[in-house]
C-alpha cells in the first residue's frame, strides 16, 4: 500500500455504534459497491504524520544557524482519499471490483445517507475537483437489524402469537403482553448498542453482526433479573400454554411435529444422533430431505 504525507485532518471522534433499521439505507449495506466502500473506509489506511520543529543557534561571531528536524511517525487513518479506498477494496476484498468512477459516483450517495462523511482540504470549496478530498465513515460499527426493517417489531411479535400460536387473551392480557415485549426489546437493544461500543475491528457482513450481537446480548443479560423476569412472564403468558413448559423434541416427531406414540416410535441414527420419527415414512422423507 502507497504511504503519502497528507494534511492535518479533522481528529473528531465519531459515533462507536449506529443500527440501521430505514430500508432505504438498508440498500447501501445490500450493494456491493457501497458495502466495499464501507468496508475499506473501516479498515482505514497507512499515513506518515510529520511533526517539524526548528532550534537556532548564535554562535559568538554573530553567525545564526538554524537546524530543522522533521519526525516521521507511520499512523492508521481512517480519512481516506478515492485511490486509497480503490487500493484497499482489492488488498481485502479482491473479489468485488471497484474503479474511482464508481467511487465518485457512490460516495456522494454515502454522504447523504449519513453513512460516510466528507473533507475537502482545497481552498476552492466550490471546484469540482475531487483532488484534496477526503472521507470517513460515520461510525466505527454498523449494524443492520432486520427485524426492524419491516416495520414495529413488538406488533411482528403479537402477529405471530395471535395467529401462528392461535392465543386467546383479554384485551387487558394483550396489552400487558405488548408492554412487556416492548420493555425486553428495549432492553436487548441497549445491550446490544454498549457491546458493538466494545468491539474493534471485525471483519463480518453486518446483517450477520447484528445476529451475532443480539445472541451475545441476550448472554450478556443472562443475569439480570429484571429482563429474566420480563421474559419469564412472557413465557408463562404465551409460551407454556400452547407449547409446554420445556423443551423436550424427543416427544415430538423430527419430521413432521406430531407427538411420538409409546410402541409405534421409529428411531434413526443422523450424523451420530438418534432422531425420532412417529412412523418409518416420517424417517424416510427426513433423511431424504437432510442428504439433500
């Protein structure tokens, strides 16, 4: 990678975290093009920052002498120019090809959105040259959250439940229902913001990072009684009545979910795992479907 001396650039610090739920920026994370852009401008680049200082002397005829030392110290930065970000696109993600035509014509679309932002170190503000330009991304770690894309999440949930799960609640249920979905997922939204505030440098496709923090969000609040508490009245509300109180798949048909009849129970050894079917054809359409 080509290290150059640049200019003094804005030291601002910028937002550790921000989720991504308005699906039209939802597209820029979609095209390759503009997710390459953001993942260069989060590697960053090489720079020399030079620090100069100049000591003088008088020597006793009178005589100045004047001795400049300039210090050269190799820095990350992550403002970057179009050739930087072209140069670091094909050391990381050699597979997705982008030219500084489709810089120039993306990066503007990113300033706008409010997920890159932009300095110019030319006088001429107005030129339309892009030379002395430089760009930097918003914030160190995007996540997109799907859920959320489709609209309110906490009516996703109640959707589900009054029809996948065929409940019959009083109004007053329904709406302590609503309040205590709202409240679990404020409560996993906030955990996940102050962990991605922790993470450096990662290298995963940001849907797939907005899974991974939620899991780790959910461990993470494994121990707060206030959240354990909220989820267990949701279970005792929702889930133990339709589903029963625990997990148990060996009472249940791995095909097709039919409860397993004492006597009549097949059994088949997948991948070093007995699986339990209610009938051999059940088994059968299973490992036909599992090779597949």
């Amino acid at each position: 990678m080509t290290v150059e001396v640049v200019p003094d650039l804005p030291d601002t610090k910028i937002r550790s975290y921000v989720s991504i739920t308005d699906p039209e920026l939802v597209e820029s994370f979609l095209d390759p093009i503009r997710r390459a852009i953001l993942v260069a401008l989060r590697y960053g680049t090489e720079s020399i920052k030079e620090a100069i200082t100049t000591e003088e002397k008088v020597r006793d005829d009178g005589t100045r002498i004047k001795t400049t030392t300039v210090e050269e110290k190799k820095v990350k930065r992550f403002w970057m120019t179009v050739p930087e970000i072209v140069d670091t696109v094909q050391l990381y993600i050699p597979e997705i090809e982008v030219s500084k035509y489709n810089c120039y014509y993306h990066l503007p679309k990113l300033v706008e959105q409010g997920l890159v932002e932009e300095f110019s170190t030319r006088e001429d503000a107005e030129s339309k040259s892009r030379r002395g330009v430089y760009y930097r991304r918003t914030a160190k770690v995007f996540v997109v959250i799907d859920a959320k894309m489709s609209g309110d999440i906490v009516q996703t949930y109640i959707k589900l439940i009054k029809q996948g799960l065929e409940m019959n609640l009083s109004d007053s249920k329904w709406g302590r229902l609503e309040d205590l979905l709202v409240k679990q997922v404020k409560m996993v939204d906030d955990a996940m913001e102050y962990l991605a505030m922790h993470l450096k440098e990662v290298d995963i496709e940001s849907t797939t990072l907005s899974d991974l923090l939620q899991g780790l969000a959910y461990i993470f609040l494994s121990d707060n009684d206030d959240f354990l508490n909220t989820q267990q009245e949701i279970k005792r509300t929702v889930l133990t009545p339709c589903c029963g109180p625990a997990t148990d798949m060996e009472t249940v048909c791995s095909f097709c979910g039919d409860p397993l009849q004492p006597g009549s129970t097949v059994f088949r050894a997948i991948d070093g795992k007995n699986e339990s079917f209610c009938s051999s054809e059940c088994g059968d359409s299973y490992v036909k479907v599992h090779k597949s």
